[in-house]
C-alpha cells in the first residue's frame, strides 16, 4: 500500500522538524518548504493527500497560498498553522477553502487527529448525486445548487451556519455533511437548544464531575465528548442565552471543554454544524446573540428554500415519502389522484416538508381504495386552531388553552400539565395514547369496534396504534 504524503510548509525549520517528526511517526511521507514559491514547486511536482501551511511566509500570506491551491488542487485538503489566539486569520482560511486550522504552540494530539481526518478527506470518493434515503429529495435548480454545496463542504472542517424556515429539512442537510464527509463513522449528534433548561446547560454542553453540584451523583460526559471525533449539530443556536454563548465560543476556539467541577480541560474533536429558522444578523443587531460567536459559526452560509420555492419537487417528495409510510404500516403505497396533486401543489406549505409528511400521513389513514384524494388531505384544517386544543382538553377532562395577550405572535399557554413534556408534539401524542386506550379498554380491545366508537377508520386506527407503540397490546 503506497504511503500518503504529506507538504510542509513553514519558515521556522524547528515547526518543520517537529511536524516531520511527528508524521514520520504515523507512517507518513513528508515534503518540507520554506516558501511559498518552493511550496507551489512541490505542488508540480508531486501528488500529496495533505498540505499544512503558516500564514506568515517570506514571500507572501499563507492564504495566497490557500487560494492557489483550491483553483489548481480542488481535492487536496489544506491545512493552517495560525499565532496563538489569530481566530479571525483561521476563519479568513476557511472561508477561502481551508479544511481546518491548528493554533501555535502546536498540540501533537490535535495535529495528528487534523492529520488523520484530512487525509481520509481526501480519499472520499466524487459523488455526481446523494444517496436518495435519508438525504435531499429533488431535482429542483435550487436542490440541485444545495446537494452540490452538501458535497464540497462535506470534505471541509468548516463551521456551517444553516439557515431556512421550520420543517425545511436543515437537519437532513447536516447529517449529510456529516454522513458524505470523513467523520461519517463517528457519532453525529442534534441537539435542539431550546429545549435544554438553562441551568442545565453547561453540564449538558460539557459534561460535569461527580458532586460538583447537587444531585451529580456521578461524572457525566458532555455532548462535546459524546461527538468525539464526529459532528455537532446545535438546531435553534439562536435560542441559547448569551451567559452560554460566551461559553460555546470559548469551546469552539479553544476545541477543548472544562467539565463542570473538573480542574483541567479537555481536547476535543468534533465539527460544528448548527442552524436556527431565525435571522442571526437580525439576532445580534438586536443584541440577543453575540456578534464574535455569530462571526464563528458563520464561516459558510447554507440557505435552504422552502417548499414553497421549489414545488416541482413535490411530485417527487410525495412519491417518496408515500413510501416510507407505506413500508412503516407494512402495507401498499396509495395512490395520489390528480386532483390531490395539484391540491399540494397550490399548497402555501407554511411548515414546508416535515408538514407535507404530517399531510400524507393523515392522508394516508383516512383515504378508502388505497388512492388519496384531494379530500383526504384536509388541508382547509391544516392550520391548527385553538378549537382544535379546546375538544381534545375537553375528551380528556382538561382546562383548555388560554390565549395568550401576545396574539400576534400566536403564543399559547397551554395546560400545566403541558410544561412537563419537551414539545406540544409530545404532549399531544400522550393526550392521543390516553383516548385510544380509553376507547379500547372499553370494548375489551376490539381493535373494529372502537375504531367505529371514535368514528375513524379501521386502517386509521391500526396507524394509529402502531406510530404509538400500542399495537402489539
């Protein structure tokens, strides 16, 4: 097997005897330059997997020299070796296309960890497109543009900055990243920020040590050492407060996290990915995110369209996610009639895809003769309406929501009992499993006769049943 080669570049001969060194010692062929003009010889002369680079060269900015690279060596992961604290060079690098940076004085352990990340980088085949499950469904300009983008950033260390509206499929598009890219045997790790309490979140973030406050009865990993060596996907960053802000931007510089009550600190190698349906620039103009940390996560801007912007992909959406229902009730696919069709199709979509699926898969349980038909899709009810709350409250014997003053943003508060779930998703479907065991304990579990008692179908309610894990009881 031939030995992966990797280009030096540095003017300090101790730098370059140390990384060559270190390299030598993981099995790796080095090639050392002085300058920039000696580095783009070598460049000509030979194939390499890795190219690492200071910024601060006789003949010119480590930069150029990243630049030359992406337009002659678009496959050849770069590198760079930045000053002690010279954040804002390191990003300037990766938005020029660098695959990651390392600070002065050199950790070896975060060297060869960049080391071997980079050269499996560089071993990733081409794609021409992503796998169809589980990735990007479409063939719109706009998903075309977004799956090119997905495959070019994949091979990078960048930070990634995801924006686009509720339910448009930001995270579908960092697990895939994560799953195209050199950590796609590592862990990849979602995390929705506003969901976290406050006082809860650092040891979340960074994990805590035993007794280091009340009921740490043991030491807990943080989700930073969860990722190791994968990827870290913050959804909703703009939620975070700024006391948490300050602290995930010291664990991003620093790529090291101190446990709450732990003394030392710890190395860390995960890639940030992070997203949020708000606007960041209107987030720190108004103060509630820090503009250093925004400047951070911000290296490269992905834009996801919404459906609405894209709807000759719906054909292909539905067909797909049909599908998918369809193998999880283990049935046939339906059929979609013209009309239902052309019903999506003038559709606003104002939850975009992850609204489409909550669509057909109602479609799905009430339609009869295995074709869904414009009725089916119910979508003169798809906004949900305070209504809607106030008859399930009332099946269930509870208050129903209030109104809250704040009506122009369509808050609600909801039953107290709401408060203890950690979406209205969840606490819906647990009001949903308490009225279908009612109806069943009281026709002794025939499964026909209470579907009769709630006025669905037999097929609804076996739907039902099983997305609520009941079906086997």
């Amino acid at each position: 097997m031939t030995k992966k080669r990797v280009l030096v570049i540095d003017d300090e001969p101790d730098i370059r005897e140390l990384v060559e060194i270190t390299l030598g010692r993981m099995q790796l062929d080095t090639d050392c330059a002085e300058s920039i003009s000696r580095a783009k010889q070598l460049l000509q002369q030979h194939a390499y997997d890795l190219c690492l680079t200071d910024m601060h060269l006789p003949d010119g900015n480590g930069l150029q020299l990243v630049e030359f690279i992406q337009q002659s060596f678009p496959r050849l992961p770069v590198a760079v070796i930045t000053a002690h604290g010279s954040i804002d060079t390191a990003i300037d690098s990766m938005k020029a296309g660098a695959f990651d940076f390392i600070s002065k004085p050199v950790d070896l352990n975060v060297l060869r960890k960049l080391v071997n990340t980079a050269i499996q980088s560089s071993q990733l085949p081409t794609n021409e497109k992503l796998p169809t499950d589980g990735f990007i469904i479409g063939q719109s300009k706009a998903i075309q543009e977004l799956t090119r983008s997905i495959q070019k950033l994949a091979r990078s260390q960048a930070p990634i900055y995801i924006s686009g509206e509720s339910g448009s499929g930001k995270e579908l598009v960092a697990r895939s990243i994560h799953e195209l890219g050199p950590r796609a045997t590592k862990p990849f790790i979602a995390v929705n920020c506003g969901a976290i309490p406050r006082e809860l979140m650092e040891s979340e973030f960074f994990g805590h040590k035993k007794g280091s406050f009340t009921g740490a009865h043991q030491d807990k990993l943080g989700l930073f050492q969860a990722a190791e060596g994968g990827t870290l996907f913050f959804d909703e960053v703009a939620d975070l407060p700024l006391d948490m802000q300050v602290k995930l931007l010291r664990a991003i510089q620093e790529k090291s996290v101190r446990p709450v009550g732990a003394s030392e600190e710890i190395i860390t190698d995960v890639r940030v990915l992070c997203a949020t349906h708000k606007s960041l620039d209107t987030e720190v103009k108004e103060g509630r995110f820090r503009q250093d940390l925004f400047y951070r996560l911000n290296v490269i801007q992905l834009s996801v369209a919404p459906l609405r912007q894209r709807r000759e992909d719906i054909p292909l959406l539905t067909t797909y996610l049909l599908e998918k229902i369809a193998r999880e009730m283990q049935l046939p696919p339906p059929k979609l009639s013209s009309n239902a069709l052309q019903t999506l199709h003038n559709y606003h979509f104002p939850g975009n895809v992850r609204e489409l699926e909550n669509i057909l898969e109602r479609a799905f349980t009430l339609c009869e003769n295995d074709e869904i038909d414009s009725g089916d899709l119910q979508l003169q009810a798809d906004s949900i309406s305070y209504v809607a709350y106030e008859k399930i409250d009332a099946n269930t014997n509870r208050n129903s929501p209030q109104v809250s003053a704040d009506n122009r943003n369509n808050r609600i508060d909801y039953p107290a009992r709401c408060a203890e779930y950690s979406s209205l998703d969840d606490y819906l479907l647990d009001v949903e499993k308490e009225i279908l065991c009612d109806a069943l304990e009281k026709v002794r579990w025939n499964k026909t006769l209470a579907a009769k008692k709630l006025g669905i179908t037999f097929r609804s309610l076996r739907y039902r049943l099983q997305k609520l894990g009941l079906d086997d009881e």
